[in-house]
C-alpha cells in the first residue's frame, strides 16, 4: 500500500509539470497582452511595463524564472491587482468556492445514491424508469441552463428563494448548490443503481435473503459498501468539477468567489493569475483522485491485497 502510495505521488509530478507547460505556452500565444486596453498605452510606458515584468525576456527564460518561483511557493503578482499577489487573491477567493463545492456534493451524494438504491430495487419499473429519466435529464441540463431556470422559478415567480449574493439573506446557498450539484447527483444515480443490481445478483446477497435478514439489512449493510465503490471512484474527479466548475454558477449567482478572479484573469489576460489557477485546480484534481483511489483500496481488500503483491 505504500509503495502503491508514493507510486501515485510520484505520477503527481510530470503531470503537474505538463499542465504548467501547457498553460504556460497557450496564455502566451494567445492575441494581445496583460496591459492591453481600450486605450492605447505609450510605447515607452509598456516597455517599463514589460521590464518590470520580466516579459521582454525569452519565454525560455520566462518559464524558468515561473518554474523556480514557483517551486518556493510564489504564484507571483497579479497583473490586474499590482498591489496583491495571485496567491493572496485565491486565498481570498477559495472558502467561498470549497463552500459551494462542499454543499453540492453533499446534495448531489444524498439525492444521487438514494435514486440510484430505490431505482436498483425494482428494475425495469415505473420507479426504475422514473428516477432514471430525472438523472438524465439532470445529465443533459447545462448549469447555465439550469441556473437561469431555477431563478426564474423560484426566485422570480414564487419568490421563495433569493437569486444572487452569498451569506446576505437566508437561503441563498440552496440554489446555487443545487444548480452546480445536479448534474453529478444524476452520474451519482445512474453509477449507484448499476452497482446496487451488480451486488443484489452476488450469492452472498442471497444467502443472506435465505437465512431471514431483512430487506433494509440486506441493502443497507451487505449491498450498499459493494455498490458504492463506482462512486468512491467518481467522488474524486466529481469533488474536483465541482469546484473548478463552479465559476459558470458564481457569475449567475454573483458569488464573490474564486470564479470571478479567473474570469477576470482570461478576459485581462492575466497571465500568473490564469496559471496559478489553472495549476491551483489541477492540483485539486489530482489530489481527489489520489484520495478516491486510497479509499477504494480501503473498502475493497482484494484491492489492498493486489497491492501489498
């Protein structure tokens, strides 16, 4: 298991270093520059600029010089807030954004694992037919599609639930959860319900049927473990997405989270903010799925026992 663990961080690293490269070299290609504005800046002003940026140097050197900042920590300043580094600017950002992404996985787990168990139960049922026509839509239905609808309905028509702000008004947390939580409690459905029929099929399952133990026993504490390791193994990327997918529903919902400084960042071309965070949620991303995989390893020993080989 340790072997398998320090196998898996060491993975971590060339990846990390490729998504660096990447974005490195796609922001720089791109047309125009950080002080590029409506206005026109003096030619002598954005030759300081660039000097004081190191932005005139070769992107050879340009790389290096981000690569050894960025091994000590340093995201380096943001072009758009001169006065404040990228580093402080996701700090300020980033508990707004896990905030959201906590509440949405949370809704997306209980919704999608207790559609997928009741769906499991009687297949090819009205019930079956009925949750599963939910999660696909669920599936199909874009955030900013659904984000637009969920304020017209139940901000605007009903006028039950307030539309934008954060930790403003009671209740405004529950749309926007719901908005970015709903397409992953659909794969949550569909993935529970396929491994809730996989393990109702295992013998065991029915041995415990014919030794009298009860349906609710049964499901609960011989079938669910079994059935929720598709999601254990989704729970990593899905956390990731939600956060990294959040900023579509923090510009409907104007939430002063993370989102807003990367939208911010792409549209002023604000090189070290886009690489910190692009590096910032690719970090997340690995970092969940290393934490999925530890997990399935825990819940399922012929797993740890493939490893300890």
């Amino acid at each position: 298991m340790l072997k398998y663990i320090l196998l898996r961080l060491l993975t971590a690293i060339p990846v990390l270093f490729f998504v660096v490269l990447m974005t490195f070299v796609l922001v720089r290609l791109a047309p125009g520059g950080p002080f590029d504005a409506e206005r026109a800046v003096p030619a002598q002003v954005l030759e300081n600029l660039n000097k004081r940026y190191h932005l005139d140097d070769p992107m050879p050197v340009q790389f290096g010089n981000y690569v050894w900042n960025l091994l000590q920590g340093d995201f380096g300043p943001s072009y758009k807030y001169p006065s404040r580094t990228v580093t402080e600017l996701i700090a300020t950002g980033l508990p707004t954004t896990i905030e959201l992404g906590f509440y949405a996985l949370c809704f997306a787990a209980f919704l999608g694992i207790i559609s997928g168990v009741f769906a499991a139960l009687k297949p090819n049922s009205w019930q079956d037919y009925s949750f599963m026509s939910v999660a696909m839509i669920g599936i199909c239905l874009p955030s900013f599609v659904l984000g637009p609808l969920m304020i017209l309905l139940f901000g605007i028509q009903f006028e039950w639930l307030p539309v934008s702000g954060w930790d403003v008004s009671p209740g405004d947390k529950i749309l926007p959860s719901i908005t970015l939580g709903a397409a992953y409690a659909a794969y949550v459905a569909r993935l529970t319900r396929g491994g809730m029929l996989e393990i109702m099929s295992q013998d065991y399952i029915r041995t415990a049927r014919a030794k009298g133990v009860s349906r609710f026993n049964v499901v609960v504490h011989h079938a669910l473990r079994g059935a929720l390791m598709p999601v254990v193994a989704f729970a990593g990327p899905a956390a990731a997405g939600l956060l990294s997918g959040s900023f579509v529903v923090e510009t409907i919902f104007q939430i002063p989270g993370l989102g807003r400084f990367y939208l911010q960042a792409a549209f002023n071309r604000d090189y070290t903010m886009i690489l910190g965070t692009t590096i910032f949620f690719a970090s997340l991303i690995i970092f969940f799925n290393f934490v999925a995989d530890i997990l399935q390893a825990w819940m399922n020993p012929k797993l740890r026992q493939s490893l300890g080989k």
